[in-house]
C-alpha cells in the first residue's frame, strides 16, 4: 500500500492538508498498537535457534524502512535527530504524518481481519475521544476538516452513510472532501459523482450500472415519491444534472477550456459537493424510510459484510 504521507505528499509539502497529532494521541495509538502485538518465532536459515519476533517491534519497523527507502528509522531524541531500532520512540517522536504511516501499515500487518477490524474501531476511538478531525476508513486514514464538519449537509450526508454501512460511498464521499480542500476540485467533482453511483447501487442491490440504468432504476424502486406532480420529473432532472457536470468536468479528461469561465474552479467544486450531499441526504432518508422493519434488523445485524466494513 502507499501511506498516508507519501498519498498526500504534494497537498502536505505545499500545506494545503495539516496534520496534527498530539502526543497524548501518540501514547494512545502506542499503547493501543501494542494491546494487538503478536508474537512469533522465526527461525533464520541456517540456524536452529529461533528468534522471538513481533509484529510491532519487528515487522512495523521492517515495513516503515522499506517503505521509506531508507536504512534505518531516524527521529528527534532529546533535540538530537539520530537513528533509532525503537519503533515505539520513533511513533513518539516523528512526524505527525509519519504517525499515520504507521497506523495503516500496522493495520495491514495484523493477520487476523476480525482484529484489524477491531484495532481500526479503537484508534477512531481515540481520535473521536481526543476531537480529532482523524478517522481511519477501510485501513485508510482520512481528515474531517473544519468546513466538512460545520457544513450542516455535508455532515449530515456523511452521518448517514457512515450509520446504514454504506463503506464505499462514505469513503468516496469522504475523497471528494479531501480533494476540495487540497485544491483538486475537477477530482472533487470526480469522487462526488462516485459517491452518488456507490449510493444509488447499494440503495437499489446493484453491484453494477451505468448512470442511466442507475437513474432509471431509481425512478421505479419507489425511492423517489410521486405524491404530487412533477416530483420525480425535477429530482431526475438534478440527478442527471450532477452526473452532467462530472461527465463534462471531470471523465474526458484535463482538456484545454477556450473559455476562462467554463473551468472547474473552487465555486463549481463546492456547489457540486453540496448538491452531492443533498442528493445523498435525500435519497438516503427516503431509503431509511422505506426499508421495512424486519429488514432494518436484519440489516442491523447482518452489517457489516466481510468486504463492506466500516470500522467506525
């Protein structure tokens, strides 16, 4: 996998995305990393002397070296920057990315999914316990910045798919945030328009379909009232407006724009964000609305499926 501050490098060197990590987090995260330590014996070749290993002293360490490309770990010890085996000091002492560097990757090394899972819910603990704007999605850590969070419709949307175990649409809805605030906003319009289609084909039991299947689809589940005139005729028309705006913006491609006033900028980025957030919000309520009880329990109980998770 690739870590969280080499995925974000551009956006952290230019500070367009800050990371803040404080050091009672730090020894939270240790302590938790360490409550999922396993021990293991490995025997080297040519040796019948095994040696006794961990997944957090050992393989941590081993990952975070390869993935850096680097000899050895290196942090700040008493204002002395200088080399370290410790893979515990080097958690408190580095970077704050690196720290979240370290979280994915130890997900990945913990063998047991129940586990990873597990290990994933208590660390969003303690992010939501410390007001940390952190949260790891599907072994992936993701920022909730201030405007996502005091944007009423765009936590709500949020809210929604992160309680009915929508993982997929919850995390593209989530990328889309994070492209906005890094400045990427015809990649904003990209993964909204993905949030939409995540939402739609689990709302109706799809695994896959094209926009227009999805919008037909949706017009005839029911979803959708028709209890006064017209209704369904504006709600497909914003449906087919916002899978418009990603076609025209986003899937042909960085093409030149003649005219200055047709290009994806910040303003556009936004509007298509917040129509995403009520589209979702919308469609998502009327869904709750319309899932009979049984099938709520069921749904309660059943969720989340292996490869729909949501550690949360």
């Amino acid at each position: 996998m690739i870590p969280f501050s080499q995925r974000h490098r551009e956006a952290i060197d230019n500070k367009k995305l800050t990371v803040f990590i404080s050091k009672r987090v730090k020894q939270k995260i240790v302590y938790c990393m360490q409550n999922y330590n396993i021990h293991y014996e490995l025997e080297p070749e040519g040796s019948f002397n095994p040696i006794e290993c961990s997944i957090f002293y050992d393989d941590l360490k081993r990952s975070l070296i390869e993935n850096y490309g680097v000899a050895s770990l290196k942090v700040y010890v008493d204002d002395v920057f200088q080399e370290t085996e410790d893979v515990k000091q080097f958690i408190l002492g580095t970077k704050h990315e690196y720290v979240l560097d370290a979280i994915e990757l130890y997900i990945t090394l913990i063998s047991e999914p129940d586990k990873a899972l597990d290990f994933q819910k208590e660390c969003n603990q303690i992010f939501k316990s410390e007001n940390s704007p952190l949260r790891i999605l599907d072994g992936f850590i993701i920022k909730l910045d201030s405007d996502f969070l005091e944007s009423e419709i765009l936590n709500k949307a949020f809210e929604l798919l992160e309680n009915n175990y929508f993982e997929k649409a919850c995390r593209d809805f989530l990328n889309a945030r994070n492209k906005f605030t890094a400045g990427d906003y015809s990649g904003t319009i990209m993964e909204a328009n993905n949030a939409i289609e995540s939402t739609l084909k689990k709302v109706l039991y799809k695994d896959r379909g094209e926009q227009g299947n999805l919008k037909k689809w949706l017009m005839k589940s029911g979803i959708i009232p028709d209890y006064f005139q017209g209704f369904c005729d504006h709600f497909k028309g914003l449906l087919q407006a916002a899978f418009t705006i990603a076609n025209e913006s986003s899937r042909h491609g960085k093409k030149e724009i003649p005219d200055k006033k047709n290009e994806v900028d910040r303003a556009v980025a936004s509007f298509f964000l917040h129509l995403t957030g009520s589209l979702i919000v919308f469609i998502m309520e009327r869904y709750q609305e319309k899932l009979p009880e049984p099938e709520m329990e069921r749904h309660k109980e059943n969720l989340p499926e292996p490869e729909e998770d949501l550690p949360f």
